[in-house]
C-alpha cells in the first residue's frame, strides 16, 4: 500500500427532511448568498424548505448558474458577492452548482490579476470563503470533496481546480430529493460516480486489500440499486443507497493508498467542451476505449474488477479483462447511454487530433497513473471512440 495523509473536514448530515437542520450549521452574523441553477429547486420544493429554514438570516440568492457552470456567469456572480459583502456561500444544486459555488469561494479572495488563472495554474486553492451545499442530485461527490470543473463557452475550455480550502464546511444530503430527478439525470449520476470509482480502481495493484473492497462495495451497491431508483427514484431505500454511494465514489476515502488515473476525465471533459455532451456520457464514450487500449498495464486489475463485479471466471487474464470491459458497456448500455462518439455528434472527424494538440499546447505530456500516455496516446483512445 502506498503512503498516505488523508483529512476531510466535510461535515454530513444525511436523511429526511435535513434540510430544516440549515441554520444550526450558519453562524448567525453570515450575510449568505443562496446559488442555485436553471430553477428545478422551485418546482420541487427544495427552494422553498431552504427559505424556511434560513428565515431568520441575511439571505440574497443567485440563480441561473447552467450545467457545465459558465465562467462568465460566474464572474457575474462574482460581482454579485462583492457588491453586497457577501460572507457565505450556500450551493443548492447539483455538481455543477456546488462546483461553480467553489470557484466563486476561491474567486471572492483571490488576489491574482484574472480568476480564470485559479484554474490554469493548476495551484492548490488555501484560501476561499466559507460555503456549504444542499446536494440536490447524486453523482458527482462534489459535496465531500475539494475539486470543482469550469468551463468556458468562448474558448470551449472545461478545467478543474481543487485545494484544501475547496471542502464544503457541511453538505446536507437528503435523498428525498431525488424523487424529481429526469431519468437522464439519474443514469448520468449512476455512471458518473460508477467511473470515478474505476479511475481509482483499474489501475495496477499495490496490495490494498480494503480500498479494493471499497471500490467494490460501491460498484456492487450502484449496480443493484440502478434498476430500482430508474424505475422509481422516490423509492428510498434505493435513493438513500444511491445518494451515499455517489458521495462515497469521490470523497477521498477508496484513493488513499493506491494510484489514480483520470484520464478518462481529462478526455471526457474536452468531449464536454467541444461538443457539449453531458459529463457522465462522455465518460461512458471514453472509458471502454482507455481500457482496452491500456490492456497491458491494467490486466490485473481489470481481471480481478470482472471477476469480483461480473462473476466472470472463464478465460486467462487477457480475456477476462476483455469481459470486465465488455460487460462496463453493457451496464452503461441498461442505462440508455450511448458508449460511441458517433452517436452523439454527426462531427466526430478529427477530434482526436483537436484533443491531443489541446494536451500538448497545456503540457500535459503524461496522464493517467503512470504518467505515461501522451498526447500520441490520447489521440489514439479518442479515435477509438468514434
Ligand atoms: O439547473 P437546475 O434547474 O438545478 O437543474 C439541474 C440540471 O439541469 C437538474 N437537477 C439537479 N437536481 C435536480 C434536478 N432536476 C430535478 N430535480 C432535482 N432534484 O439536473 C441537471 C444537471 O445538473 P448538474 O449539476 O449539471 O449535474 P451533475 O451533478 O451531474 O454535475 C455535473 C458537473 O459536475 C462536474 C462535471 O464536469 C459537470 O460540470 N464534476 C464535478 C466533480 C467534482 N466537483 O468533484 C467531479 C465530476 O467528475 C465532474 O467532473
Ligand atoms: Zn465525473
């Protein structure tokens, strides 16, 4: 097992109606800003529970932060904050609220000439003004954990940030929510949190006995509950399942002592800025093709992961790895999601190229967790996609 120092200072509170507990989380002097996206929370309640709970606080609220939030929403956000002194942030959404809230807790005390340079440095976030989420749907575990994605329309840019002062103060989890969830937001979050889990897991083993039962566990729960919250998502038993599987997936917790790869984000991301294709879906286009392609240094794992996850014991190493893939397209597939670039876009010529030439103009000349996949490589994974 590799070394490791883990914290996560994320305080959970998890259950039904939980979202009346709001203000014994706010210290009562906070001016808070309330963000939240296209207006769902309106019609399902969510909006309202909030208000209620927040009743005796200094509240202004932001809306109309889109998926994918758009760094020039977010600048106008920015001002917002500045211009009425704002001192604590509250994301009521889903990843891309929650991400974009980060941002704007980062962007509110940087002291760099652009914020759009928190995320090209690549340097980790220390300082960024208190915030907190009410997670509203399932996937990304943005609420536990210190990463955020942007992106921008007019480059067609989707970067992360991250840093120890990007961990929500408390995220308040109640998977009654759920129950208005569109069934393509519901498969999204089934994949999305499904692959985070493989990007810390289909690597090479490094004798981590528990985490690889973690990855484990998780992918075994979101596979039983799969059929049950997309044919019902207010049954909830399947959305408390759910909901604590997908924060699970990306809190930390399955990374500590073993390596990671998320290569299959940093392509997935750029399917998202060019095309515009949700994120979960451009992970189920990438992901069989990365496998396949990195056979040779993920056979262990990907056997063991066909094995355990799929019962598949026929064959040598090879074959079952193959079977391991083969069936991860499968499961995609029994969510309605398409594993091709092609049927997403009529204009899939020559992104291959487009994303290796963005890697190498970036410097990112080695992804993945040995760092040895260039942009040579990336062009090669991308165009199996097609
Ligand atoms: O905008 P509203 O009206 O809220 O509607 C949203 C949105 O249209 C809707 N929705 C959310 N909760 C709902 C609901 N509709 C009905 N009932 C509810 N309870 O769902 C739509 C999608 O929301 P979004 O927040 O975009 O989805 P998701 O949570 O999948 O977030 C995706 C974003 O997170 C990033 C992705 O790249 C993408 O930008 N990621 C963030 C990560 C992180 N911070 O750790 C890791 C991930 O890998 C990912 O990259
Ligand atoms: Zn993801």
């Amino acid at each position: 097992m590799n070394h490791f120092e883990y914290k996560n200072p994320t305080k959970i509170i998890f259950g039904q109606n939980k979202i009346a507990e709001l203000a014994k989380e706010i210290p009562a002097k906070e001016k808070v800003l309330i963000l939240y996206g296209g207006g769902s929370i309106k019609s399902n309640g969510i909006y309202d529970q909030v208000k209620i709970a927040l009743a005796e606080f200094d509240v202004m609220e932001f809306g109309g932060i889109p998926p994918n939030p758009e760094y020039s929403v977010l600048m106008n956000a920015l001002e917002f904050i500045q211009s009425n002194e704002i001192t604590f942030l509250l994301a009521v959404g889903g990843g891309s609220v929650i991400d974009g809230t980060k941002f704007l807790s980062a962007a509110a005390l940087y002291d760099g000439k652009s914020p759009w340079n928190i995320l090209t440095s690549r340097k980790p976030v220390l300082k960024a003004m208190p915030f907190a989420s009410v997670l509203t749907l399932p996937a990304t575990g943005s609420e536990m954990n210190s990463g955020a994605v942007v992106t921008r329309k007019e480059t067609k840019e989707k970067l992360a940030m991250s840093g120890p002062a990007l961990f929500p103060q408390f995220s308040i989890l109640d998977p009654q929510v759920i129950k208005s969830i569109p069934e393509r937001q519901i498969a999204n979050g089934l994949a999305d949190a499904f692959t985070h889990v493989l990007e810390q897991y289909l690597t090479y083993p490094t004798d981590a006995l528990l985490q690889d039962r973690f990855a484990e566990s998780i992918l075994q729960t979101l596979i039983e509950v799969s059929p049950k919250i997309m044919k019902d998502p207010s049954d909830y038993k399947a959305a408390s399942n759910f909901m604590w599987s997908c924060t699970m997936a990306l809190n930390g917790l399955i990374s500590q002592g073993v390596p990671s790869d998320w290569a299959v984000h940093a392509m997935g991301h750029e399917l998202t800025a060019l095309f515009g294709i949700d994120h979960a879906r451009t992970l189920a286009v990438i992901a069989p093709s990365h496998y396949k392609y990195n056979m040779a240094t993920k056979k262990e794992k990907l056997a063991q992961y066909a094995e355990r996850i799929f019962n598949i014991t026929e064959g040598n190493i090879e074959e079952k790895a193959l079977a391991g893939i083969d069936a991860t397209e499968a499961f995609f597939h029994t969510l309605g999601i398409k594993t091709k670039l092609s049927s997403y876009t009529k204009d899939f010529e020559g992104t291959a190229e487009v994303i290796s030439k963005r890697f190498t103009e970036r410097g990112w000349l080695g992804i993945g967790e040995r760092g040895s996949l260039n942009p040579t490589d990336v062009a090669k994974i991308v165009e199996m996609t097609y």
